[in-house]
C-alpha cells in the first residue's frame, strides 16, 4: 500500500514520516530529499528543480512525476511506502492514481494539520543537517550541541527555502494546492486527518492510528 502524508510546508511530514518508517519498515519516499539530492549531485534534474525550489514554487509537475515514478520503481518501494511530499497538486494525485489503477495497489492519505502561524513560526526556526538531512527546531528540537548535528556532527543550516522571505511565498503557493489535494483524497474517501500540533511523540501516536487504520501496519 502507499501511505500518503500530506500537510503543509512545517507539518511535520518529514519528521512523523522517518519516525513512522522506521516504526512500520515501509520505505521512505520524499520528494524534497529527492530533489536536494540531485542538487547535492549536480544533475541537470537538479539544476533545473533549484530554480523553483529557490523561489519557493513547486518544481514542475512532469518533471517531478518522471522522478517519483523512477524512485517508486525501486526493490524497496515495491510493496508498503510513505510518501512525503507527493503528490502536492490535483494533476499529481491524479497520476499516481493512474499508475497504479490496475495493479490493486491501495493508495490511502493523512492529513497532518497545524494552523498557520504555527507553520511560519516552525519554518523559520527550523535548521537542517546538509549531511544527514536531519531537522530540527530552534525551541522545540534544538541540536544538543549548538548549531552542530547529533548524528553526523555536521554543521546545521537555514534551508534557503526557509529564508523569511520565501517561508510566506511559499505557504501562500502551496496551502491552496494542498487543500485541492485534500479535496480529492476526501471526496473519494481516502483521507484521514491527524492534529499535528504537539510533542513529536504525541502526534507520533496520533499518526500510527491512522496508519493502521488505513492499513499500514508493522
Ligand atoms: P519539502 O522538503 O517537501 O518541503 O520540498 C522542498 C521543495 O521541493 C518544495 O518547496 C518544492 O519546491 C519542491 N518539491 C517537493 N515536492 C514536490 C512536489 N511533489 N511537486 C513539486 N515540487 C516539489
């Protein structure tokens, strides 16, 4: 099955959704990391995504839809994933859909929701391990040794698409596609919702119900 986690920019997905794998064994699959690591690499899919990903706009959909199908192709994503961050538009959730309309594979979704000023206040103290790709929070999930990563010991950075001035662009670009996505995952009865606001254990919790609950099991 593909478990989609869907929210806004901050949410949490990335956070609940490494916790949530690790938890379960299902694959992974987020298309930010994606796309960071094919800018770490120098690609050409790389060079072209920074552009959109600077801006603070999503990368477009043909472009971002070749590069998930490749990475849902993989041995690991064969039988249970989490998706992070796919699909983020109507005309994504539509092609993954359509990709495996035949196959019986089940496609469920869950909202991770947090209002709006906890979303800029969580995005601009948010810092990243440019390594690992570890986040954390300024308050609520500080590093123990200041400014370094506890994993790796590499120095943490402001992601450039957290700068303050791209965090509201990009909520105001992504929010509205998000509710569309939404729309289309309740109308055909495939949303849960989790409150995402919380300890990181608690929404934890809140989100292996839904999981199970849509068949995501250990
Ligand atoms: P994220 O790490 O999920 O916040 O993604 C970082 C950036 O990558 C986004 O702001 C977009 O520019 C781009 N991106 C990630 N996922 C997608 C997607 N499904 N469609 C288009 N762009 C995306």
């Amino acid at each position: 099955m593909i478990l989609v986690l869907l929210g806004a920019p901050g949410a949490g997905k990335g956070t609940q959704a490494e916790a949530l794998s690790a938890a379960t064994g299902a694959a992974h699959v987020a298309t930010g990391d994606l796309f960071r690591a094919e800018i770490s690499a120098g690609s050409p899919l790389g060079v072209a995504a920074k552009q959109f990903i600077d801006a603070g706009q999503l990368v477009p959909d043909e472009v971002t839809i070749n590069m998930i199908q490749a990475r849902l192709a993989k041995p690991d994503a064969a039988d249970r994933v989490i998706l992070d961050g796919f699909p983020r538009n109507p005309a994504q959730a539509t092609a993954l859909d359509a990709a495996y309309a035949t196959s019986g594979r089940s496609i469920r979704a869950v909202l991770l929701k947090v209002d709006r000023e906890i979303l800029i206040e969580r995005l601009t103290a948010r810092r990243v391990c440019p390594s690992c790709g570890r986040s954390y929070h300024l308050l609520n999930r500080p590093p123990q040794a200041s400014g370094i990563c506890d994993v790796c010991a590499t120095p943490l950075i402001t992601r450039s698409d957290d700068a303050a001035e791209t965090v509201a662009a990009r909520l105001a670009n992504q929010l509205s596609a998000l509710e569309s996505v939404v729309d289309l995952y309740r109308a055909t009865g495939r949303l849960a919702e989790v409150d995402g606001v919380g300890p990181i254990e608690e929404v934890q919790a809140r989100l292996a119900v839904a999981a199970a609950a849509a068949g995501l099991t250990a």
